[in-house]
C-alpha cells in the first residue's frame, strides 16, 4: 500500500477511507478508453503492429493491404482520452506514396467508432 502523503500540516492527505471512494471507469486502459483501444487493433487487423502503448495512447502499424483492396496503407492511431467520443481517437493513414485522402480516413475513424460503441453495447448487457 501506498504510504500516506503529508500537506505540510502534519495531517495525512489519504487515508483508510479512501479505499471506498469512487473508482476510475472500468472502460479505460491507463490513459484511453479501452473500446476505442480495442477496436481501433480489431479495425485495423489486416495491418501488423509495430507498437502500441496504452498509456500514451499511440498505436502504430507497419504497411498491410486491406482484405480486396489493392492499396497498401499505414496507420497511426492516437487516443487521446477516457471517453468514447469522437473526438479521442485520431487516425492518420499513409500510403507508400504519401497521406491517404481524407475520405480514407474518415472511412477508418467511423468504423473503429462505430465498432467501439458495439463494443461497449456487449459489455453493458452482461
């Protein structure tokens, strides 16, 4: 357990009670929030991860080719915060020839977003 941290006052500012105090959401992994974690690697699976780390938020992958696509692409996913909204996730794709359109990447933001409210829905009914 943590020792308790002192104000300066001699009083503790934790104590025994704090166990009972409310606890961070069950739908964050360190930092972000765990649906759009999760379905930004689902999304994406057809690209190979290069490196993740859930307490920054940055998902990086290698080029992969999208099941009946013929361009290949590159993605880098940054969840910026707990909450499952559009605006934590931003997504940026790379072509071998440079940034893929905008269309392109909103196409991807929609269906991780979409894929982590589902996400989210199956865990509420259990």
């Amino acid at each position: 357990m943590e020792a308790d941290v002192y104000d300066g006052r001699g009083a503790p500012d934790s104590t025994i009670w704090d166990i009972f105090k409310a606890r961070p959401d069950a739908g964050q992994i360190g930092a972000v929030n765990k649906y759009i974690w999760t379905a930004s690697l689902q999304v994406l699976d057809f690209l190979p991860v290069e490196s993740v780390d859930p307490f920054t938020g940055v998902i990086t992958t290698g080029f992969g080719t999208p099941p009946g696509g013929g361009t290949a692409y590159r993605a880098t996913i940054l969840v910026s915060d707990p909450a499952l909204d559009a605006r934590s996730l931003n997504v940026s794709l790379q072509t071998r020839s440079g940034p893929a359109s905008a269309s392109a990447v909103h196409a991807v933001e929609d269906a991780i977003l979409t894929r982590a409210r589902q996400l989210r829905a199956v865990d509420s009914k259990i």
